[in-house]
C-alpha cells in the first residue's frame, strides 16, 4: 500500500504570489520550522536566481550540518538543458530538482505560439531529465504544468517517457485549479496504475478545492499502488487563490471519515507545529490568517451560540473534531505592556545584549556580541519589521550561515568568482 508525503512549496510557489514576498531569513526559518513538523521536502527555491545562490547553498549547509535533517531541500527550474547546466553552476551542491514544462494543449498554443508541439515538449524534459541524472542528483522530479488540460494520452506518454529517463516523481499540476475531487481521483489512479511511478499531486485554490483536490488526488494515487506527494504552503498562500493549504491537508487525512486508516502518512508529521508555523508565515508574510482558517484561525475553536457552548463544555467532542491542543495551541501568548528593549538596525549593543541574555544567549566577549549585533541589524534592514525570537536565537547560534544568507551577489559580477571566494 502506497503512503502519503508533503512537499511543501512556500518558499518557490507561495513567494510567487503578488504583492508578496519573504527575505532570505525568513524562507530559511520556514525550512526550519517545516522539517521540524514533519515535512517530507521543502521545495526552497530557485537555483537559477542569481539573487537566491547564496541562500540555497546557506540552506545545503545547514543540511549538511545536520541542523536541517531529515528534510530534503529541491530547487525548482524549467525543464531545460540550460537550467540544468545553470544550477549546477550557480549551486553546485544541490541534490534535489524539480523539472517544470507546460503540457496541455492550451499552454502550448497559446504559451508557446508554435515555436513547440508535444514532441519538442517531450523532447526538452527527457534531454533535461538526462542532464540532471548527468550531474548526480539525488531525486529528480518532471513538472507536467496545466495536467489537468492536459489530453490523457499526451500525459501519460509524458509521465511514462520522464520515468524511462530517470524521473523520480510525476507531478501532476493542477495549475488553474481546475479539477474536481471526483475527477482527479481517477486521473491520478489511472496515471498510478499505468506508469508505476510515485506521482505528486500540485492544486491551486481558484475554485475553492485545492486541499478536497489534493487530498482526493492522493487517494487515487494510492488506490493505483504508488506513494502520493501533496504539495502544500502554509496557510495556503500561493499565486491568485493560493495552494493547498498545508494544515488543512494535515487535518483532512488525519481526521476525515476513514483517511487516516488507509490513507497513511510515510513519516512521522507534527501537527503539534502547526500553529508555530502559521503564526510566524502570517508575520513574515504580513498576511493575517483568516479567522475562519481550519484549526489556525481565531475562530476554529470559538463558540458562541447558546446550544454549542453548552455542548462542548459538557464534551468537546460535540462540537469540535479534533483537539486544540492537537495543533500546539493552548499556551498563553505575553504582550509586554511595560518596559521594553526591542531589537531594530539601529541597536546598541547593550540593549542587544540584554535581549538576547533574556532569551538564554550569553557571549564570550564584547567582540563576538558585535558581530552578532550587526548580523542582526543587516537582518533587520532586508526584513523590514522586527526578528522574531527564533529567528534572533538562529543568527546566534549559525553566524557564518546567517551571513552567506543575507549576501546578495552585486550586478555584473558573476556568480563564480563569489563560489570562489
């Protein structure tokens, strides 16, 4: 029986997102904070940006490090020889891809104008397939963008070639949210059972059905004899409508009618971590959760009418499905009414020291306390709103790495010449 994993894309597909966006810090502490959940991978950015080389190679040491393990680390690219050759180039460590092309009949007319058909499209993905097995990489997945307009016999010829060629996965993209529970259950089956292969499930939220999408997309990838791959942000965010919210996905397969006996997860997940995560991408964001979000939202577990509290005092299982508690909600939150010495880009070093000092952090000497003093302001300056304590605790704990994470490659200088720096 096949299991269920979460690759979560917040940090490629949820930065997408207009108006939106994340420093480099703050992607970093959502790797953290996702590997501490349970996360199977983190789709953490793309090695083909100049801008994101040092903070992808920052994150690989971490890996290495072993402060960011299990969890795998992919980057996302175009499904090209060039883009292959490029993110070896620029983040030669990487071990994990995805390869992304558009399939359907839509994209390639009106995307491509001509200049491609279905076998030029199949011939770009298996050549850039080969490259990536070329350089050694650990896993790599095929993007299939637009799947579900995609015509099924293109599909599966798409998906069963990719796997000749070394795939790993086959995501099946549901770019426009376009799909319904029913159908994808079957398409997903279908495509399980004829190429043999893991398949990942990618949903968007335009009509309201990413995570019922998902989660019925796993089902059937599952019921054809293959591990399922949800690809999730946390709270949902994502381009236009947004993704697949990662909670919601959580609790759907966890507490639906009769999921969780069959539809199982291949690793330990956290949901314990749930409310951490959301808060910190809600800040980092500056996106508010929702207050009717499922099990995050202000209102998941409020009650107002008369019949409903009476109801969940005498058994909370009245009215509520699952445990508060359940999503590491529950501890009281302290506001400071009082005295307080915040961290900023224009900190002294005695305030700076007596915050940290407050959150158990001493230093050797006035020497080392500097220099994490001015990691932290130049933290402050791309962040533009004050560090959370995690991410204060982590500056402190990897310097060198929260270094490499806020450097930016100047224009016109080339990326190897800072490798080899």
């Amino acid at each position: 029986m096949g299991k269920v994993y979460l690759i979560d894309v917040t940090n490629r597909d949820g930065v997408q997102t207009a108006r939106l966006g994340l420093s480099k810090l703050a992607k970093t502490m959502i790797n953290v904070y996702l590997n501490e959940m349970g996360v199977y991978q983190s789709e953490f950015g793309f090695p083909t940006t100049k801008h994101e080389s040092h903070y992808l190679r920052a994150n690989l040491k971490l890996q290495e490090m072993g402060a960011l393990q299990p969890i795998r680390l992919s980057g996302w690219i175009r499904a090209t020889v060039e883009d292959v050759e490029k993110t070896f180039e620029l983040v030669p460590e990487i071990k994990d891809l995805n390869l992304s092309i558009s399939t359907s009949k839509q994209m390639i007319d009106g995307k491509f104008r001509g200049r491609q058909n279905e076998d030029s499209i199949l011939k770009m993905a298996t050549e850039a397939l080969d490259a990536a097995r070329a350089h050694g990489v650990q896993t790599v997945g095929i993007n299939a963008e637009d799947a579900s307009r995609t015509e099924m016999d293109f599909l599966l010829r798409f998906a069963c070639e990719a796997k000749e060629h070394g795939a790993s996965r086959f995501r099946y993209c549901d770019t426009l949210g376009y799909d319904n529970p029913f159908i994808i259950y079957d398409t997903c089956k279908h495509l399980a059972q004829e190429c043999g292969m893991p398949i990942e499930l990618h949903c968007h939220d335009d009509l309201g059905m990413a995570v019922a999408n998902s989660v019925a997309g796993a089902m059937g990838v599952v019921d054809g004899g293959q591990d399922a791959y949800i690809n999730t942000t946390v709270n949902g965010i994502g381009e236009r409508a947004g993704n697949a919210d990662l909670v919601a996905v959580i609790l759907a397969l966890k507490h639906s009618n009769g999921l969780d006996k069959k539809y199982r997860f291949g690793q330990p997940v956290h949901l314990n971590k749930a409310w951490k995560i959301c808060k910190y991408a809600s800040y980092a964001f500056n996106v508010p959760i929702p207050i009717n979000q499922p099990g995050v939202g202000a209102n998941a577990f409020a009650h107002a009418s008369g019949i409903h509290a009476d109801g969940v005092l005498k058994d909370p299982h009245n009215y509520e499905l699952y445990d508060f508690r359940d999503l590491g909600r529950g501890e009281p939150e302290i506001f400071e009414t009082g005295r307080e010495i915040a961290s900023g880009q224009y900190s002294g070093l005695a305030g700076f020291r007596h915050i940290m000092g407050n959150l158990g952090v001493d230093f050797e000497n006035r020497d080392d306390a500097e220099d994490i003093l001015e990691l932290v302001r130049y933290a402050n300056v791309l962040a533009q709103k004050p560090l959370v304590t995690d991410e204060l605790v982590f500056i402190a704990r990897y310097p060198d790495v929260a270094r490499e994470l806020m450097t930016l490659v100047p224009l016109g200088e080339r990326i190897s010449d800072t490798l080899k720096a």
